[in-house]
C-alpha cells in the first residue's frame, strides 16, 4: 500500500568541534567538524497530492525565505517525474533559524526521506536512491549529507565527506538561542578579513587523517570537562556580539563542563555530565534568555525520524 501522508522530525545539530580551513579557488572553506545531532526538532508534515502537480508549501514563522533550502531539495527531487503528484508541505519550526543548528538542513534532509518513501523506487533502500538523494544533498546544501544518515559524524572537505561515528548519549545539552540570527556567509566573511588582516591563528593540519583519529578519540572517550574542542568562529562573532559572549560565560558558571558556538552562530550550546546540574542550569538560564531547550544527544534507539500519519 502506497503512502500518501508523513509526519518527520528533523534534528538539530551541535558542532562539538569546528576548524575552517583557508577558502579555496570556487569561494568555499574545507572544514573538520564534528556534528551531533540533538533532540531538539522541526517537524515537517508532507502530503502526496494526485493529479495536482503543484507543490505548496506553508511554515509556521515569516523569517523563512521563499526560495529555501527545502523547496530546493523539493524541485531536485520531482525534476524529470511524469506521474504528475504534486506535495502539500507544511514546516512547524522549533529549531531557530541563523542559530548555528542546521535547521534547515536537516529539514532538507527530512523531506528527501519522506519523498523517498512515498514517490522513490520500489525499494526504497536500494543504493541507486540511496545515491540519488546524497546526490541531490550535495547540490542543495552541504549539511544536508550529514542529516540523512546516523547521529553523530566527522565532517570534512567543504561538507560533503561525512564519516560516521559512534555517537555519545551519555550527557545532557543546553542550547540557549539569543533571539538573532547570524548569517553564515558574513561570518566566514569576518573570519577571511581577520585573517588577511593577521589577527587570527592558521589553522593548516586539521584535515590530516591523525588529527581526525586524534580529535574522535577524544570525543568517544574523554569526559566532557577534558574536551578541548574549538570553534574558528568563536573570535570573530563573541567579539562582535557581547551578549554571546556572555551567554557561554552564563553556562560554564551554571555548571556546564563545556560550552562553545555552535556552527557560525548565533546559539551557544553547555555540556552536563549530570542531569540534575542541567536540570538547575536550564531553570535559571530561563529566567534570563527566552529561548532555553535542555536536551539530549541522538544515539542509539533514540534517533528513529519517521513516523506514519
């Protein structure tokens, strides 16, 4: 029986680590990171529409751009179909946009599953779809490789080489959201101007397979207070946004054992190794920021995305 409607919940991410390389040639940055994806979610609602081959589309906040990331994937999806099936797509955001939270990646990621399963080939799993929708991934976004597969991942080239790792579910993350976006291409633009200016380190060995191995390694097995982890946009936006700034300084003094920019910015996420420390830090960063999640790290069982309508 074919399947007309889904409901998808598309994760966020943290950058438990984040190093930009120099830019290359065609304007993009290699980067190593290490992604994890975190229970705080958007929920995506599609519905296949017979003999309408439109696709409407509808979101829950005015911030989204009219031509966004999802549509694009949308149109990647159905260009060469003659069947004629339009898609009712309806967006409920809980993931902040400009946050640093790849929400509309995994967003992306979410609806190139769900028209997987109700337009894709009669098996759904076979490595010829499998490639097309990483294909498509790479065309519309580059973390939106990282969203459709596994929980936790290293990330290099420009995005696009995503190795999967075993994910971590043994701490809890507050991310706290200061009410603004950033946007990622000004960000990477502060970071090239410090840089030709000489104002920041370079950073030239975080691509070599030993610094990965090395940097895996102590994401598995060391305690949260003993990661060392950075984030090559943390100098160039704390110093334009205090407020940032003092947002991580809020979380390191409630008890995270570690806290750092995530992506580009604007949200800065702490670590706890103890619920009930997290559980008190979330009360009383409430009472000062107005978007506070407490969440989990996806790992194991935890991660299941799809669920029937």
């Amino acid at each position: 029986m074919s399947i007309s409607k889904l409901v998808v919940l598309a994760p966020a991410k943290i950058n438990i680590h984040l190093v930009v390389g120099e830019r290359k040639g065609n304007g993009l940055h290699e980067i190593f990171s290490l992604f994890q994806k975190i229970s705080l979610y958007d929920i995506v609602f599609i519905e296949v529409m017979k003999d309408n081959p439109r696709i409407q589309f509808s979101c829950s906040i005015q911030e989204l751009e009219s031509e966004n990331i999802v549509l694009k994937a949308v149109r990647k999806y159905l260009e060469g179909r003659k069947s004629g099936e339009g898609l009712r797509i309806r967006l409920l955001k809980g993931i902040p946009v400009g946050a640093g939270l790849g929400g509309g990646s995994s967003d992306a990621a979410a609806v190139l599953h769900a028209m997987s399963i109700m337009l894709g080939d009669n098996n759904k799993n076979s490595e010829k779809e499998l490639k097309r929708m990483r294909e498509i991934a790479l065309e519309v976004g580059s973390d939106v490789t990282f969203f459709l597969d596994g929980y936790a991942a290293s990330v290099t080239g420009t995005g696009e080489i995503v190795r999967e790792i075993e994910a971590r579910g043994d701490y809890w993350v507050i991310v706290v959201y200061p009410g603004f976006g950033i946007s990622t291409a000004a960000a990477y633009g502060w970071l090239d101007r410090s840089r030709q200016k000489g104002g920041m380190k370079k950073k030239s060995s975080f691509g070599k397979e030993i610094v990965e191995k090395e940097i895996v390694n102590k994401y598995n097995n060391l305690n949260p207070d003993k990661w060392d982890f950075s984030n090559s946009f943390e100098e160039v936006v704390l110093s334009r946004y205090p407020v940032i700034a003092r947002l991580k300084k809020d979380l390191k003094e409630s008890g995270a054992q570690f806290s750092m920019l995530s992506g580009s910015g604007s949200s800065v996420f702490g670590v706890f190794g103890e619920k009930k420390v997290a559980s008190g830090a979330f009360s009383y960063l409430k009472k000062n920021y107005k978007f506070v999640k407490l969440c989990k790290p996806l790992a194991g069982a935890t991660g299941s995305i799809l669920e029937l309508n």
